[in-house]
C-alpha cells in the first residue's frame, strides 16, 4: 500500500480547509490516502458551517490509509480558536509555516509519501518574519538546502518553469543570465525524466523579446544570453531548442514539440499554463528529495467559508504528487 500524502493547512483564512473537506469526500472511497496537518476543532467547525458531513479523526501518519474511507485523517496542529473567512492574521501564518515544516519532516522520515500544500497569503507570511519568497523555496530549504528546488507549473496541456519567480519585471530581466539558464536546463532535464518518465526531456527555450528579439532589432539579450545558453545544453546532451518567440511557442500545433517550456519569467509562463487549463494547473516543486505539489491559484479570501471553491486544482495537485511518488518508489 502507497504511503499517505500529507496535505498542509494553508492559510486557514482561505479555501485551503473546504478544498481538503471536499477532497476527502471525492476519494475517501477511491484514492490516494493523505492525513492533513491541521487544527481539527477549525476542520470539524467550517465542515459545519458549510454543511457538509466530514468525520474528523486525529491520527498518525501509520493510522491514515486505515480510516480514510471513514473519516478525514488529522495530525493536529495547537487550536487557532475562531476564524473568520478571509482575514488572515500573524497567528495563521505560524500555523501555516509550522504545518509545511512538519509535512517536510514527515517525507524526510519516510512516514508520508510526498506533500500537497494548500495555498498561503504571503503578506502574512512576510509579515510574521518568513524569510523565502514562497512555499518552493521553504520547502527546498527544509529538505535539502544544497538543492536547486525547479517550480513546474503543469497541467494536461502545458508544462512550464519559470528561470525567474517571484522578482518585479525589471528585476528579472536582469536575472537572465546564460549560466542561469544552462543550469535550470540541466536540472529540468534531469528532473522530468525522473518524475514524468519523458525519454529524452525535450525542452523548449523562451526568448526574453518580442520575436524572440528579431536577430537583434529588438533588444540584443537573445542572441546574447539565451541562445549561448540553448547551444551549451545542446553540446550538454539535452534536446533543447531556442531562443523561440513568446508569442507562438505555446498554441496547439507548437506544443505537440517539446515537453515543457523554460520561461524567462513569471507572467511569461503562467499566463498561457492558465489561459490553457486555469482549473487543473499544478504547481510541483521538482529536484529534491521530497514530493510536493500544490493547486496552482491562491487563498481566494473573497469567496472563503462560502463553499464555492472549485476543487480540480487540489484534486489534480493529489493526483500529480501520488503518481511522482510511485514513479519515485519504483525507481529505487
């Protein structure tokens, strides 16, 4: 039997709770079991509030596969007391924080097959003294600090990483480098062939311009930066191609010729992941030691506590971290 996943609280102000409540009930009977790391009296309150019936069961990793089918599995976090939808708070971000800190522990230890983190509000987080840009690099951190950690954004239809993430624009464009971009290449080849099974990875290399620069008539960066970079993976072994114009690397016919797109920056890589498949993307951390996917949209605050929360996101970002698991488990 498969390890359980650990499902993480997220900001509980957010529809990080009802996405889990929801989830149970789509595959208590059928699918991967996970234990959430939460509060359970917050769990047992907002299952009532929104009226839907899910038993709580304060448990062990151990404990999880065997009473999935009849109750959702808790590892409980210290009780938050009330909450209200949508107004998040300093003591929701410790919560928060502590409950990936202990689903990376759990993975580390083998007790729990891979993570799936529900989504976070970084102001608190900021707020509250969290020193990385987001859950990837805190997860990497935690796991393996000598580690690149890879954000893939993946959905039926698209495959990207962004070189960088969470940078204003002016920024990142100075972030692009060439060794930057020889060294994610490597890493995304290495990592997609572990856990997607692609033999051999063809990557897909975004130019930074329109037109990809237009042999210099607008901006120089391309020919510059990325194409030494996209020649060096090449003479590297990996099936790379590029620089390729933004504007038409990512329709229908265009995406049938590689397996995922290494983007320049962030907008340039989740916009068409969620144009394409804004329901069912997933934000998978790849290269380190640990499984962790998440739904690829935020806390939603303006709808919390109101049971509207689309689930396909977290159901997909289940579904994604099993099959990483076991391609992982299968390979050792």
């Amino acid at each position: 039997m498969p390890l359980p996943l650990a499902v993480t609280m997220g900001d509980p102000a957010g529809i990080g709770g009802e996405l889990t409540l929801a989830a149970w009930q789509a595959r208590r009977r059928a699918g991967q079991p996970f234990i959430v790391i939460d509060d359970p009296a917050r769990l047992a309150g907002l299952a009532k509030r929104l009226g839907i019936d899910v038993p709580i069961r304060e448990t062990t990793p151990e404990g999880a596969s065997s009473s999935f089918a009849d109750a959702l599995p808790v590892l409980p976090l210290d009780p938050l007391g009330a909450v209200t939808p949508g107004k998040s708070s300093l003591k929701h971000a410790a919560a928060a924080i502590e409950a990936i800190r202990l689903a990376v522990e759990l993975s580390l230890a083998g007790r729990v097959g891979g993570l799936v983190t529900n989504p976070v509000y970084k102001k608190s987080l900021y707020d509250h003294g969290f020193a990385y840009p987001g859950q990837t690099e805190y997860v990497g951190a935690l796991s393996d600090p000598k580690a690149h950690p890879i954000m893939l954004l993946a959905s039926p239809s698209l495959k990207v990483v962004p070189l960088t993430t969470h940078l204003p624009l002016r920024a990142a464009i100075d972030a692009v480098t060439t060794g930057a971009i020889i060294t994610l290449g490597k890493l995304m080849a290495t990592a997609l062939a572990q856990d997607f099974g692609h033999d051999p990875v063809r990557l897909a290399i975004a130019g930074l311009n329109p037109h990809a620069g237009e042999e210099g008539k607008m901006g120089t960066e391309d020919e510059a930066i990325i194409r030494p970079a996209v020649d060096a993976l090449k003479a590297a072994g990996v099936h790379a191609v590029g620089p390729l114009s933004p504007d038409s690397m990512f329709h229908e016919e265009a995406r049938i010729h590689y397996d995922a797109a290494l983007c320049m920056y962030h907008d340039q890589a989740l916009i068409p992941l969620k144009t394409l498949d804004f329901r069912s993307g997933v934000n998978a951390t790849l290269g380190l030691p640990v499984v962790r996917t998440s739904p690829d949209h935020g806390t939603a605050f303006d709808i919390a506590g109101q049971g509207k929360a689309d689930i396909s996101s977290f159901l997909a970002a289940l579904d994604m971290a099993a099959a990483i698991a076991a391609r992982r488990q299968a390979g050792r």
